[in-house]
C-alpha cells in the first residue's frame, strides 16, 4: 500500500515539473503548451514506474531478467514524435525546436522522478526553467540587436509593394517585421520605402539588397549609410 501511495505521489510531482515548464510555454502560445508537457512528463514517468516495478511478480523465476532501462531507452526515442509535431517551417524560419527540446527534457525528467531520483528531476526542473525564461530576454537584447536590418529603397511611384517584394524575394520576405510607405516631399514621382527586417545575417542581407536593386521601378537603396545605385 504504502508502496502504490509513493507511485501516485511519483506521477504527481511529475506531473507538476513537467506543468511549470509547459506553463513557460504555454504563455507564448505555443501549440505545444502546459497539457502536453504535464501528459509526457506523467507518461514518462508511469513507464519508468512500469519497467522497475510492473514485472516483480515475476522475478526470480528461471530465465527471467529484468532490465529497466530498456523501456526509458524508447521512451527517449519514442518522444521525437511529438518534437517533430512541434516544429514548423516557415519559409526560411524553423520555429519549434526550442519546444520540441523542452519536450524530450521533460520526458527525462518524468523518468527521473519514476525512478526516484527526485533531487535530479527538481534542479533539471529550474535549470530548464532558467534555460526557457532567463536566457532568452538576453538572447534577444544580444543577437536580436545584431541581426536587426533596415533598408532605405527610393522607388518610383506606386512600383514598389510588399507584393512586388514577395514575387521578387521569395522566402525571403518572411524576415520582414515592418514595411513603410511614404511619398517622397520634393519629388511626387517618387516614394520612400523604409523596411525593417529581423534575423538577418550581413550575407543575406547584402543578397536582399542585390535582388532588391533588380525590381523594375526602384531607383536607389540605402542601408546603414551605404547607398547602392542601380
């Protein structure tokens, strides 16, 4: 009795390390959220409870063996199911990996806690938790300033739309985050077109600039005071 009570109490703390991670990615609003992180880390943990503890009945018979870690091993195969399911590829952009990873982690941690290794499960818990909350505002204040672009095209009135720029640059458009208009003061045949781009390494955007002077209509493009003229 006092044994399936400790199991009951297994998959509870699974199921609350494997909900304050998923509740990390739940307020993003990933599809992969505070449900399905507490259902792997509770999963996870019911077969590690299974493999050390569901076969003891037959222990010590002859040519019996037992090997627990056999079903952990699939486990950590088995979950990658559930990480592809999480990942998607936006034109050039793959987006979920860091969500499917916080899956496999809680899965470890639910074998951990089926083990009894609670100590282990409890700091890989907030370790994960610094890993999803504390680094990424750093990561995005560092490489996010780095890969930051703007580009300055003059174009002739009414060439240049956001729709010209998706026929001409492809997937390359998923890395815009903002595109202005406005007709240029001295000139009315012209318009000013401001693009701001994110993610974005110096060759790619130097190839940006290169396609971009190639679109009928455009005139000039400028960025980071380095003015190219067609």
């Amino acid at each position: 009795m006092l044994l399936e009570l400790e199991f009951i109490a297994r998959l509870g703390l699974a199921a609350l390390l494997g909900g304050a991670i998923g509740f990390e990615r739940e307020r993003l609003s990933w599809a992969a959220g505070l449900r399905t992180h507490m259902l792997v880390s509770v999963g996870a943990c019911l077969f590690m409870i299974v493999s050390a503890y569901g076969f003891m009945d037959v222990l010590g018979r002859e040519h019996v063996s037992l090997d627990p870690s056999r079903v952990a091993a699939q486990v950590v195969s088995g979950i990658g199911f559930l990480g592809a399911g999480s990942i998607l590829l936006r034109g050039e952009i793959v987006r979920g990996l860091t969500t499917a990873a916080s899956l496999w982690t809680v899965a470890a941690i639910g074998l951990a806690v089926g083990g009894g290794l609670y100590v282990s499960a409890l700091g890989a818990t907030v370790i994960i938790l610094f890993i999803l909350a504390g680094i990424k505002p750093m990561e995005q204040r560092y490489f996010a300033s780095r890969q930051r672009r703007e580009l300055l095209i003059s174009a002739e009135r009414g060439r240049l739309t956001l729709h010209v720029l998706e026929q001409e640059l492809g997937p390359l458009t998923s890395r815009i985050s903002s595109f202005i208009v406005q007709q240029n003061a001295e000139s009315g045949n012209t318009d000013d077109v401001l693009i701001a781009l994110s993610r974005m390494s110096e060759n790619e955007f130097r190839t940006m600039i290169d396609r971009v002077r190639r679109i009928p209509g455009v005139i000039e493009a400028e960025a980071k005071g380095q003015r190219a003229s067609r």
